[in-house]
C-alpha cells in the first residue's frame, strides 16, 4: 500500500495522486505541487489516504507545500491575466483570419507556459499566431487543439435534463459510450434526443449500462418461446426496469390470443431469440449519422 493525496486542478477534472511527505494536507486543502508542466495549484479532493501499489503510475512526485495566502493570491491574479489573455488571443485570431475558436486560456502557476485551448474543423497553421503571442506574453506558449466534448466541459451549459452538465460538474473522465447502449436501454435513435449540446452521444448513457447488461442476460430475447405458469408463449417485448416480459399466448380452446407480463424469473426458455443489439429503432435513421454521434 501507497501513502496518497488526491489533487483536481481543474473543477471536475481528473484526479492524480501526490506523495503527501510529512505534510499534514486536509480534503479541500489547497496546496502547491509539480506536475510535467511546471508548479501547478491544485485542491486536495481526496485526503490522505492508502492506496494499492497497481493504482499509481510510480515513482509519485511530492507535495511541495500546503499553499500560503500568498499562493492564493498569485492563483486569483493569474485567473485575472487569463482573462486578458483570452480577450487579446480572440483579437489576434480575428487579425490573422484564421478559422479556429478559442475555448480558455490556462497559465501555469509559475507562470512559465500559457496554454490556449481551441476547436477547429481540421489543422490550423498557427505559427504566426504564436509569434505573436510569445513577443506580447515574453514566456513559452502552447495552441492545444481540443474536441467537443472537452469544449463543453470547459464552458459548461444546461442539458435536455434541465441540470447542469455532468462533464462540467462532477465527471473526471469521460468514458466511452456507444450506440449499443441506447439499443439495449430501448431508447430512441433519434440523435436529437440521445446526443448531448456537444453533438455526441450524451454521456449518461453510461450511467446504468452495467445494470441493463446484467439483467439482459438472464432475461429471454425478443422472439424468445417460453414456458410460464400462465402457458406456452413467444415473448413479445420486455421491460428491463420492471424486469418483465410481455408474452403473447394462444389459448388452444377458442383460438384466442392472450397477452400478459410475466416476471422473468417465471419465464423458462424453450428456444431462444435474437440479440437485442439487432432490434430495429423507433425512427429509421442513417447508419452514418449515428456512427458521427459516438467520435
């Protein structure tokens, strides 16, 4: 086991691991560390803590200091000059007409670099740009090119939900999310209700995937034959919330056809149906549009 301290330098960013040293570091405690791109603050979200050895990426660098008021301050001053920065980028940008959009400026704490975050539908050549900016800021610069989902975290927004977004409040990571989980959660593929204000698959797709799985597995697939309590049928659709299947019955006496929910549980298979992955969506939708909505 590894001593830790979890630091986020950004809100809802990812979280890396510093050795704490002899630093008593509290949760929520700013402090001072160096990362690859310089001296960095950051917040201890996670307190000190034990982690195994197989969780960290060794050898872990050190907390250099808790940080003092005057730490704090420089931090404020520095969101105030990004400030600036950001307004006499989009200038320069206008000025050498270059087809870009630029998200956020970061500086380093030590000031030693400032990053500049842009979109853009292909390559931008940005040389003169950084020209520009090195002979104005007298320190290194970096144009880092990033996607729509990472411009959507960085500036936030409200979703479908009504909530704010969960890439810009409380999602470290992003994690994959496919067309398949839409499919098994028997949503619509309308990319409209299924994409989120950054034109991709909404990220809470993700959220109870693993619960779909687990119960698809031991429910009967559509098409399915089953023996229930009620009799034989085929199993007409399912219900993965209420964990039913709605079987179609043919009552051998007067011909009639019943339908009724059964508990999974209480439906035996006889022969089995097909993969849920091939159920026809709601609405017909190009194959090409949907396959966009997971880059």
């Amino acid at each position: 086991m590894v001593k830790v301290v979890g630091i986020r330098f950004k809100k809802a960013g990812k979280i890396y691991y510093f050795d704490p040293d002899v630093l008593d570091i509290k949760k929520d405690e700013p402090v001072i560390v160096e990362t690859v791109r310089g001296i960095e603050y950051g917040i201890a979200v996670v307190g000190i803590r034990e982690v195994p050895e197989e969780e960290i990426i060794a050898p872990l660098k050190k907390v250099i200091r808790i940080a003092s008021e005057a730490d704090k301050q420089k931090y404020l001053e520095n969101k105030q000059r990004e400030k600036e920065a950001f307004n006499l980028c989009t200038s320069k940008i206008q000025q050498h007409s270059l087809i870009m959009k630029l998200i956020d400026v970061e500086y380093t704490f030590d000031n030693n670099k400032i990053i500049f975050y842009f979109t853009a539908d292909g390559r931008v050549d940005f040389r003169d740009l950084v020209k520009d900016l090195a002979a104005i800021f007298k320190t290194r610069i970096e144009l880092r090119q990033i996607g729509v989902r990472d411009e959507a975290k960085m500036i936030g927004g409200v979703g479908s939900c009504g909530r704010c977004l969960c890439c810009s409040t409380h999602l470290g990571e992003f994690e994959p999310v496919s067309i398949k989980m839409a499919k098994e959660q028997n949503l619509s593929l309308n990319p409209t209700k299924i994409s989120g204000i950054c034109g991709r698959l909404m990220c809470c797709l993700k959220y109870e995937q693993d619960s779909y799985e687990s119960i698809l597995k031991q429910m009967p697939k559509l098409g399915a034959i089953v023996e229930t309590p009620e009799g034989k049928g085929e199993v007409y659709s399912i219900n993965v919330l209420k964990e039913t299947v709605r079987v179609r019955m043919e009552l051998l006496e007067n011909n009639a056809v019943v339908i009724k929910d059964i508990p999974m549980l209480d439906a035996k298979i006889i022969k089995q149906g097909r993969s849920y992955d091939s159920i026809s969506p709601l609405e017909e939708v190009d194959p090409e549009v949907l396959e966009k909505l997971e880059d």
